[in-house]
C-alpha cells in the first residue's frame, strides 16, 4: 500500500461562474467534455467575457457559452462538514498493472483513508476466470460480510479524492450507487438493454435506473441480497458494470433498496461542479484530470519547475549523452561511448555525460542534472554544434 499524504493545498483559483446553463447545451443535455474543457478554460482565464469558446459562431450551433451571470466566486468546494458521525465502514478499491496515472489516484485514496481512520483494502489480484477484473467486486463483497464493519465503500482506482474530502456517512439503509449518463443517452439505454436480452434473454425492468459502478457504498444486508442474485456465468459490458447494473435490478425487484448516491462522491468529468471524488473514467484520464483541474474543482499538485542550472561551454562542439542511473539495464553506456571514441572524426569534442548519478569508469566531462527536461537543455546549450546520443545509438563505421 502506497502511504503517502499530500498537503491539503486549497483549490485552485477560479476567475468565473460554472454553475451557468452554458454547459448545457440544446434538448438539455450536457455539453461534450472537450467543450466543458474549453469552457472551464474560458471563464477561468476570461472571466466576464461573453465570447462563446465553445461552438464557434454560426447558426444552429449545439452548445453555447453565455456571459457569466454572477461576479468570480473564487475557489469552487462544497462546505466542509464540521461534525460527521463515526460510522463503522471499510473502503475497498482494486490497483493493478502499473498505469501513468495511477501515481495522481491512489496516494489521495490513501491520505483520505489515513487522515479519517478508515481501513483501506486494496485488491490486486482476482480470479482468471472473470471477463474483467473488476468482477473481484464480488470477492470484495464477500470480504465484506467475512468482517464486522457495517457498511463498505467501493472506489474505481481512478478516482482523485479532493484533499479537503469529510468522512462519508450514511443514513438510508440499502445500496448506494448513483445514475448513469446512460439514462439520458437513449443509443445506450437501448444498447444496455439489448445486452440483457442477449444475454439473459429478458430486458430490465422499463423503471431501472442505470447506474454508474465507479463508486458504490452498502450495508450489510444489502450487500447480502446483491451476492444472492449474482451467478454464472459471468459477462463482460463496459468491464463489469452492465451485468452489476443487471444484478442490481434484479435484487432490487426482490426488494433491496437502491439509493442515489449524491453526485459529490462520483463527479464525472460531464459535470463540472464541486464534489470530494472526482471519476477520472475512460481512455482520457489525463484529459478529464485537466478539466476538473482547469475548472478550479481539484487543486493542482504539479510542482513548478526550477530554472535550470547555467550552461557550462565546451566551445566549438560536444558529444552528448542524457543519462538516468535507474533506467540502465546493463553495461549500454559504455559501449555507446566507446563506438564514439572509434568511429567519430571530431576527436577533439569533449565527451559530455548529462544525468543523476556519474558512473566510475565515465572518462569525460559529467554535468549533474537529475531531470531529463535539464538534461535537455544544458545538452542543446553547452557548446556551438552539438551530437546528441542515448546509450542505446552505437556508431558502427566511421563518419
């Protein structure tokens, strides 16, 4: 388990209001996200400006961006609550591979989890016979009633935790899971159904509400009737959240209580608004990270850069080589600089190693630089003409 706790930055600023019908668009529905993006952007950076930056201008366009109808309200965060009831509740998520973004998720689950006192299970392994591995949500139910907690909180592993997120609590008895965007899509709703009927040959009940498994919370009885419906054979659709939502109905017919989850704890990036867990979902996780953190919903805990140190000069010509310590899988290096030490005619240039950490045996000149964008710069700046080399490229005759 990853331990890590971030400062509590607060969010970022915001120069413009997002709780404006610009981000509905025509029939009522909401704006596509790549507009959503532009819009946040727009009324961050040009608050008060009625330009519509997000369909362009014409006639019979879909989406517009109206002039704001109220002054900068700054940082957007739902209020604080200042007394949450203890309430007994595990929180269980799954983390598997090693994705890029996986490095902005899970240390916020953990600090959350870590600063509230609430146990966190982490599944990284799961049987191979599931289509997908999130159907180990079954197994994460079954742990569940294996223990004495009263109530399981499930999470996606790409869901950012704002760093100010309460303690959840909950009142209705039941299972906690809110709507889907599929509702209000009537392709999809029709594509959903069509699925159930493929496979189990019978459609939903018409009054289900399709719900979205990102995040889910229940009680004990509920998690009880939810394992009672669930056999094989098990079946994939968006991973496992069609054949969850068909488990769902039929438990809920048999007389399980389904409840909305507010939208706070599972914000998808459709909805810019403030909430404590926001959905990162789909192939474009760092795009929808950017639009919650362009609307001034998440704080951005990007680091500036530092200046970069000043370039030595090694006058007419260098050959260069970016190097990271870590990264070197065998003896690379030194072949590349002896393949250079042969076959390169300008015997002159000084050999330049530009990286962390200076191997013994390097005979050149080294400039201490741990990041490759320094790396990058001082190798470009460091003299008039420059043969930019890794330890993978050999020379192997002469030039």
């Amino acid at each position: 388990m990853i331990l890590h706790n971030p400062d509590p930055f607060a969010p970022a600023d915001n120069g413009g209001d997002l709780d404006h019908p610009c981000l509905v668009g025509s029939g009522g529905m909401l704006a596509p996200p790549q507009n959503q993006w532009l819009i946040a952007h727009h009324l961050r950076n040009f608050p008060g400006s009625g330009a519509c930056v997000a369909c362009g201008t014409g006639p019979g366009a879909s989406y517009h961006l109206a002039k704001p109808t109220a002054a900068p309200t700054g940082p957007f965060i739902l209020p604080i609550p200042s007394d949450v009831p203890w309430q007994s509740i595990e929180i269980h998520t799954l983390r598997f591979g090693n994705p890029d973004w996986l490095v902005e998720c899970a240390p916020t689950l953990d600090a959350w989890c870590e600063r509230h006192g609430l146990p966190l299970h982490i599944t990284s392994a799961w049987d191979p016979a599931y289509p997908d591995p999130k159907f180990c949500e079954i197994d994460m139910l079954r742990a569940f009633l294996a223990g004495d907690a009263k109530w399981m909180l499930y999470l996606d592993a790409d869901i950012i935790v704002h760093p100010l997120a309460p303690r959840p609590h909950f009142t209705a008895p039941g299972f906690h899971i809110r709507a889907d965007r599929y509702n209000f899509i009537p392709r999809q709703r029709q594509s959903w159904t069509k699925w159930c009927v493929d496979k189990f040959q019978q459609a939903p009940a018409e009054d289900w509400i399709y719900r979205n498994a990102g995040v889910w919370a229940c009680d004990r009885a509920a998690a009880a009737a939810l394992l009672a419906v669930i056999e094989l054979p098990y079946h994939s659709g968006i991973m496992e959240q069609h054949h969850l939502n068909w488990w769902l109905n039929l438990a809920h017919r048999s007389g399980m209580p389904v409840v909305d989850l507010p939208t706070e704890w599972n914000r998808i990036p459709e909805e810019l608004q403030p909430a404590w867990f926001f959905h990162i979902y789909s192939q474009k996780k760092w795009q929808n990270l950017l639009t919650f953190r362009s609307a001034g919903l998440l704080p951005d805990q990007i680091t500036p850069l530092a200046s970069p140190p000043p370039a030595p000069d090694f006058g007419e010509g260098a050959v260069v080589w970016p190097y990271l310590s870590t990264a070197a899988e065998w003896d690379e290096l030194w072949f590349s600089h002896r393949s250079v030490l042969e076959h390169f005619s300008e015997k002159h240039w000084p050999l330049v190693l530009i990286g962390d950490i200076r191997p013994p045996w390097w005979p050149g000149e080294f400039i201490h630089a741990p990041r490759y964008q320094d790396a990058l710069w001082l190798g470009t700046q460091c003299a008039e003409r420059v043969l930019w080399m890794n330890d993978d490229i050999f020379m192997l005759a002469d030039q």
